[in-house]
C-alpha cells in the first residue's frame, strides 16, 4: 500500500476551495448565501435591531470569496445592497447609512483583493504539487532497479551493487548522496 505524499496530507480536503473556478456554482452559493442572511435578518429583527444591515451580508461575501472570482463576489455584494434594499421597504426601517455603505464597500474592495490573492496562492500551489509529482515520478522511476529492491534495509551501502557505465553517473552520485545520511 502506498502512502499519501506529504502535499496530499497537507491539503486536508478543503471542498470549498476545490469548487473555485467553476464558475455557476459560485453564483449559486451567492445567492444562496445572500437570502440566508436575509432571511435570518427578517426573523431575528427584534433582538438585532434595525442597524448595520450591510454589515450583516459581509460573512456571506467572505463565503463566495472562498469559492469565486471577482466577478462573483460582486455579485454577492450586489445581492447584498438589493436585500438591504428590499428589507428596508419590507421592514419600512431606515436605509443604510453613508458611513455603513463605505463601510461595507471598502470591505468588499478588501474582499476582491483577499479572493485574487486566494487564487494566486491556489495556482502557485497546483503548480508546485505538479512539479513535486513530477519530480517524485522521476525519482522512483530512477531507483526502481529489480536488484535493488530485494535488499534487505539493514545492509549497507557499500554492500549495495553499483551501477555500470557513464550513463549512470547521476545514479552513483544520488545513491552516494543517500549513503551519506
């Protein structure tokens, strides 16, 4: 049985970073997410009280941002300022203030910059785990040399066969190297 590499180990299966890119999706859970707070907003009205409405939508803005784009989490933060809207002429409550909406816009530009690098640091790691795999491929299809294999681990290396010709210089020099440790 073979164990898992040590980039698999660390991923820890995380399904909401997986979904990113897939473009509908992030929509859907935006909307979704979207409603959810309205929705918990219009039955807890009384205890919350009707201030910081927008506010409230920044938990379901960071949530997109983990599964979508920029153009995403606009829309989530679009949704947003309709539901505030919407609440406002349900609940016939004050609008959001100006300082709540700069509030709430200068968060969701932090959102858009957060999410971008989020991709970026995605990308550069799938990039790394493909160079890790590949390196890793090319390391076992180097030592796997039926000799080799029968050897139990307790021996040495010098009692270990040497590879022959000049073709096998880097060889030598890997199995020098791991004799070393």
């Amino acid at each position: 049985m073979q164990s898992k590499s040590v980039v698999e180990r660390t991923r820890l299966e995380r399904p909401l970073v997986r979904w990113r890119g897939r473009g509908v999706v992030a929509y859907i859970v935006a909307a979704i997410v979207t409603s959810s707070v309205l929705a918990l907003r219009l039955t807890l009205a009384e205890p919350i009280g009707d201030s910081l409405l927008l506010l409230l939508f920044i938990p379901a803005v960071l949530v997109v941002a983990l599964i979508g784009g920029r153009n995403a989490i606009l829309f989530a933060a679009g949704l947003s300022l309709f539901a505030a809207v919407s609440h406002q002429q349900i609940t016939s409550a004050d609008g959001p203030s100006v300082m709540e909406l700069v509030a709430f816009g200068s968060a969701v530009l932090l959102i858009v910059a957060l999410g971008e690098l989020l991709e970026a640091a995605r990308s550069a790691i799938d990039r790394t785990e493909n160079v890790v795999r590949a390196r890793n491929a090319h390391l076992r299809t180097l030592f796997r040399m039926p000799q080799w294999s029968a050897l139990p681990m307790a021996q040495s290396c010098s009692s270990m066969p040497q590879p022959c010709g000049s073709s096998d210089t880097r060889r030598r020099r890997s199995l020098a190297r791991t004799c070393a440790y």
